[in-house]
C-alpha cells in the first residue's frame, strides 16, 4: 500500500482537544481540525447510571507515519477509563495537498472504523442498529461546525448541517453482520438515503470492550 500518511481520530471530552492538539504540535504535527460530537455507549456500568449518552469533540488530524505511534503515546494521558479513546488509520488517496504518499511501515489491529452518513436525526437509529447487531457504542458528528454559517467536512466528504455522520470501532468479524443491517434496515441503497463507508485501523489507544 503506497501510504506514508494515516489519519488520525481522537474522541475526547469537551475542551481537552486543543489541548491534545498542542502537544500534537510539538512533536511536528502542523494542525488539525475539532469537531463537536455526541458519543453513545454500551457499556453495562455506565449505562445503569445514566451515562451512555456524552457531549464531547472530536480531534482529525493527518499526520506523517512516523508520528503515528508518538501521537498515541501524548494521547494516552487524555483518556480516562471507558472515556475517550483515538485510533490512526491508512490513507490510500489523498487529492487537494502538496503530500505525496510513499510506501510505508504497515501496522494493523482487529478493528474497523465504520462510517455512515444519514440526514439528521437519523444518527440514533443507525446507533440502534448497529449496537444491536454487535458494536458496544457509537459516536455522532455534528453538521454544523463551530461557525454559524460552517460546515464540516470529512475525507472532502461535505457533513451537511441537515446530516449527521455516525462513526463506530467495530471488531473485523462484525463488520459485515452490521453493515448489513444498516443498508437494510436503512435502506441505504435508495438515492438520497445514505452513505456507508469502513476504513483498515492501524492502532487503538483508550478503547475499552466491555
């Protein structure tokens, strides 16, 4: 695979991300881009005291490989137990930036990032779905960015103020059971409905299954 770059992705609590980006900035990252999230879990324990349901931001940054296992040490310290977690993935193409892809050191784990975009207010049903068939929690990007006449985007995919894009880690083995309930279920297929995408994670750090 032709890729010295990957991309990064941190879900962290409110007001820790320019933090985290900072000191992603001293180890030679030039900057990223924070998103407003809300995070939902499976977990059993947080769910009996009523809080699977979390506000937080999201940190995106493309960053060179060599980086990538500096970034998730300086991560690791943001992560407090059953919340926050980040996980770096490979970038096949990349358009639009002076960086050229070059082959690069191949890292792998047993997890997949799983991403849909839906209109809004769909993002729950989409959760729904997809913890039902396996996944232990989920999290929401928000459209709308951090201006009022923003807009957030992704991979140059545009996240439309009226759409909301679900992203979840999902073991290897049930990614093919849950995307085939959401395409289902969501009717995904039909013009207009939807867009479901998976990328190869290279690296986890702060997640905990359970």
């Amino acid at each position: 695979m032709l890729n010295n770059y990957v991309f990064y992705t941190a879900i962290i609590k409110n007001g820790d991300a320019s933090r985290l980006l900072q000191e992603a900035k001293n180890i030679g990252i030039t900057g990223g881009t924070i998103m407003l999230t809300t995070t939902y879990s499976q977990n059993k324990i947080l769910t009996s005291l009523g809080f699977n349901e979390e506000r937080n931001e999201a940190l995106l940054i493309i960053l060179n490989k060599g980086l990538e296992k500096p970034i998730h040490e300086i991560s690791k310290k943001f992560f407090e137990k059953h919340k926050g977690y980040c996980y770096t993935s490979d970038i096949e193409m990349l358009k639009g930036t002076h960086i050229e892809l070059k082959e690069g050191e191949v890292m792998n784990s047993n997890y997949k990032a799983l991403f849909v975009i839906v209109e809004r207010g769909n993002g729950e049903d989409v959760i729904d779905i997809a913890t039902k068939n396996g996944a232990t929690g989920a999290t929401i990007f928000h459209g709308r960015g951090s201006g009022v006449h923003e807009k957030s985007s992704l991979f140059n995919l545009i996240i439309e103020p009226e759409k909301e894009m679900v992203m979840s880690l999902v073991l290897e083995s049930q990614v093919e059971p849950i995307t085939k309930a959401i395409v289902e279920e969501m009717e995904i297929e039909k013009p207009g409905a939807g867009i479901l995408f998976t990328l190869d994670v290279n690296k986890v750090t702060g997640l905990f299954e359970g």
